[in-house]
C-alpha cells in the first residue's frame, strides 16, 4: 500500500495568566516533511520569548498523507 506525504502543520499552546482562558494556540502550516522536534520546539521556545511569561505546554504535529 502506498502512503504519500500532502503537508504537516503545528500547533503551540502558550499558557499565561494574562491570556482570557490562560492559553493562546499558535498554530503553522506548511511544516517541512523532514522537521525535527528538535526543530519545532525551538520555533515553540522562540514563541515563549514574544510575551513576558509564557510557558510552552503543548506542541502538537499534524501530518497528512493520502493513502492509495
């Protein structure tokens, strides 16, 4: 059975006391086939550094591929 890549995409959740609900979700499309979680969590870490207390919780890849 043959399975082919189509995109991946990533989701961060960023926890705060200052954000309503105390999260924010950033979310990415397009994610190189080949990103690392090395990768992805420095992007997540670089995210953290934006706003005065934000602590990376969540980091979420999403691969799609078709399958014929």
């Amino acid at each position: 059975m043959a399975k082919t890549w189509l995109s991946n995409s990533v989701a961060f959740s960023l926890t705060n006391d200052t954000y309503d609900n105390g999260t924010l979700d950033r979310r990415f499309n397009n994610i190189a086939e080949d990103a690392t979680p090395e990768q992805l969590l420095a992007v997540g870490d670089a995210l953290t550094t934006l706003h005065a207390g934000d602590i990376l919780t969540t980091t979420i890849l999403t691969t799609k591929a078709q399958i014929a």
